[in-house]
C-alpha cells in the first residue's frame, strides 16, 4: 500500500508560508524524505509545490504550536 502524500496547505489547512515550507524541506533533505512535486494553478500562486509522506508531516509537527 503506497503512503500518502500531503503538501503543507493539505496538510495545515492553510498556506505555510515560504519560511515554514523552507523548514520543512531542510529537515526533509536531511532524513532522506522522500519529495514530490505537485503542480499547483489558483488565483494566488502557479508552479509546483513539494508534498511529503503523511507520516513525516506528523512526526515533524508533532509538538509543534501553528
């Protein structure tokens, strides 16, 4: 079974902002997470945004005050 994969505005139910997603990324690249790229087209922003493993999102947030 494939693990699911959330972007930071799926996950949070808000955008992260550039700071957080750079945090998030940073930690990701050094444990050897898995990223994927997500196309994304709306009114504020056009490009692709990383998604990472539900898993890690919730280990990394876990303790976490947002």
């Amino acid at each position: 079974m494939e693990e699911e994969f959330l972007t930071l505005y799926n996950y949070l139910d808000k955008a992260a902002g550039r700071e957080l997603g750079k945090m998030v990324c940073t930690e990701a690249v050094k444990l050897k997470e898995p990223i994927r790229e997500i196309p994304v087209s709306n009114s504020k922003y056009e490009g692709n945004v990383h998604a990472y493993r539900k898993t890690f999102l919730e280990n990394y947030f876990k303790g976490l005050k947002l």
